[in-house]
C-alpha cells in the first residue's frame, strides 16, 4: 500500500511561509520531504497558501526526481482520508527530531505533540489509538524533540545538538569545537560534507610527515585537528537533513587515514632511536586496532544495530573503549612529556582491552540470538540430539502408563 502524507503550511515569518525558511541551506520543507521519502512516504501532498503554491513548486517541483509524487492543494482543511489506506498529517512549520519521527510511525500513536500542539496525526489509522509526546519519543540527550520552525537560532541548537552521534568522552570532548564549526560554516552551501571529508584526507599526508620527521607533538596536535574536524562532516550532513549513500565511503575513508597516521607514528619512531622497540607493539596494535574495527562493523552489519546500542553494559563502556581519539590523546600527552614510545605502549593496551570485551560481548549477543532464532537448535540435530517438541505432562503420562499407573 503507498504511503501518502499531507504537509500543511500554516505559520509565516517576515513575510514568508514558516515552511520555506532554511536551515543549515536546508529550506523546511525539503527536510520533510527527505524524512518522509527516507521513511518510505511516495506520495506528498503540499497544502499551501494559494500566493505561495507557485513559490513551492519552482522548488519542489512534481517530486519526480526526488523519488516522490508531489502535488499541491490550496490552503484549506485537511480533506477527510481515502479509503485506500491512512494518510499522515504533517505541520510542516516544526522541525521533528528523525528518531522520535520514526518512532511515532512505528508506534500504535494516532497523534503526536509538541507541548499540546498537534504536529503529527494519522488520519484513518485503523490500528493505532492515543496521543504522544513527541519528547517522550526522543533519547533524553535529544530533548526536546520538536522546535518551531521561526525560531532560527533555537532550531540551529537544537540542529546540532540533535546531530551528536557518539557518545565516546572524546566524542564529548570535540563537540564543542565540532558544533563551533558547523556554526560558522554550515550556512555556506558550496561546502558539502563530502568536500570536508576529501579536506580531512587531503591534511593527513602533513601530520603523517611530521610524524615521520620525529615532530611527534606537533604531529600529534595536528593529527587531533583533523580528527576534531573528521567529525565536522558527519555533522553537517545531519544538520541539513539530507543523508545520502555516498557519505557512508567517509567511514571507510576514515579507516584509511587513521591507519595510515599510526603506521606514519610507528615508523617515525622507529626511525628516531627507538628502532624494534616501536616495531613490535607497533605491528601488534596496527592489527588489534584492525581486529577491533572489523569485530564493531561486523556486529552492526549481522545485527542491523551498533554494538554501542545493544544493551547497557556496552553503552557505558562505549564512554571508555578504544578509538582514534584517545589513542591520539595518548601519543599527544606522551611526546609533550618526551616519552612517545610510552604513548604506543598505552594504546596498545586499550586497544586489547577493548578487542578482549567486544569479542566476549559479541560472542555473548550473538549466540543468544542463536539460541533465540532456534539456530542452535538445528545444530544440534547435526549431532543427532533432536530437541524434545512433547510437552512434559505428555511424557510423565507415558513414563507411568496409559492408565496412570506406573509401567
């Protein structure tokens, strides 16, 4: 069945439709209707007022290039629902947090608010009931989950408040100068997500020749910089709203020059007096750290949920466990105090640490979905022990008889 939703216009602000005020480059209604084609939305209708219809659809147009059908009613009310399916009424002058939106369409929710206003409403629903909050829909960390439109510098905040993914101290730590940029830059459209990621790999080759020229502190700061800016990418792609396929290679990018950074620290150790003392740990957290990655990557992928996210315990050592920030944070404070070789020595620690309890963790989680799935079941037939189907009171009955009397 298509999934057909209604985006009114109601608001307006210095002389302009709420809906049509961009954020980030990002105009309001070309969010939702990303958000709602990402949702899996087809058909959008735009209810407008009349003087700005034509304003909209030189924007928009009939949606065909976005993967949509869009077409436009006058301002009016909501026409009552078709037969053919619900229909989901948007104010399209909020901004909705994504996860509280996904989480209200796969809730058994008819209506969903914005301290008592209605911002999201299933007309014709015939499963779901009842009104929600859209704050109770949200991570409180992502609270409140739903800001007007007009309100330009509190919907920024709360843009960017909403765009913090990791939950890494160091991830913490680098929000501020993250959101710092993404403040400053985000409203120069020419500069895409993509083209910083591109600038993040373009800078790693001078700290990679630091490193190798034996300026271990001023490589490691330099190499701290592009991290704090490796995260400025993923930000202002969820900041404007629009995610796209292609940004995802930035993860494998990412791989690619933190690799080569800890390859450059060890071998400019090893070129600067230290020689196999660098080599040997230096090799053995080159592949730890690797272990470490593919084990993560593999989870989510087998899964469909990060391993961060799995249960409580991996959320809090998700603060702690080991990544590219703190290794760096290691090999800054160690060169300052003039001991780099030691900063090797800590990452590879945290490194086999993290690597021991994401193994154990993940071995725990996915044979417990085994278990669950009955795949461990099935093995067992292998060994020609085939689970019992009969009920117990079934088999005590036979063990003592057909008429109840012991055999």
């Amino acid at each position: 069945m298509k999934r057909k939703s209604v985006l009114v216009f109601e608001d307006w602000r210095d002389g302009i439709p709420v809906a049509l005020t961009r954020h980030f480059c990002t105009p309001l209604v070309v969010r939702w209707l990303f958000l709602l084609k990402s949702s899996g939305f087809e058909d959008v209708v735009v209810s407008a007022p009349a003087e700005v219809v034509g304003e909209v659809r030189a924007l928009v147009g009939d949606g065909a290039e976005l993967g949509l059908r869009v077409s436009y009613e006058p301002q009016g009310p909501p026409a009552p629902p078709s037969s053919d399916g619900e229909v989901l009424l948007v104010r399209a002058d909020y901004l909705v947090n994504p996860e509280a939106f996904t989480r209200f369409l796969g809730g058994g929710y008819t209506t969903a608010l914005n301290r008592g206003v209605v911002i999201l409403q299933k007309l014709g629903s015939k499963t779901a009931s009842g009104e929600v909050e859209l704050d109770e829909l949200a991570e409180p960390r992502h609270r409140p989950a739903c800001i007007h439109g007009g309100d330009v510098t509190g919907a920024h905040l709360l843009l960017l408040r909403w765009s913090q993914k990791g939950i890494h101290m160091t991830s913490r730590l680098n929000a501020f100068f993250e959101n710092a940029i993404v403040r400053v830059l985000g409203n120069y459209c020419w500069l895409t997500p993509n083209r910083v990621t591109l600038l993040v790999n373009m800078l790693a080759p001078l700290a990679m020749w630091l490193f190798l020229s034996g300026d271990f502190l001023r490589a490691s700061l330099f190499s701290y910089a592009i991290g704090v800016l490796d995260g400025v990418d993923g930000k202002l792609a969820r900041v404007r709203g629009i995610l796209t396929k292609l940004g995802h290679l930035e993860h494998s990018l990412d791989a690619l020059y933190e690799q080569a950074l800890y390859a450059s620290f060890i071998l400019g150790l090893t070129l600067h007096g230290y020689g196999l003392h660098a080599v040997i740990p230096g090799l053995a957290f080159l592949v730890v750290d690797c272990f470490v990655r593919h084990v993560y990557n593999q989870f989510a992928l087998i899964t469909g949920k990060p391993l961060k996210r799995y249960s409580s315990f991996d959320e809090k050592f998700a603060l702690v466990d080991g990544r590219r920030n703190i290794y760096l944070l290691y090999f800054l404070a160690t060169s300052a105090a003039a001991a780099p070789l030691l900063g090797l020595a800590l990452a590879l620690a945290h490194a086999t640490v993290t690597a021991a309890v994401y193994l154990v963790r993940v071995l725990q989680h996915l044979w417990e979905l085994d278990r669950r799935e009955g795949t461990e079941a099935f093995k067992k037939l292998l060994r020609g022990k085939a689970p019992s189907t009969k009920p117990k009171s079934v088999i005590s009955t036979r063990a003592r008889g057909c008429c109840g009397e012991e055999g």
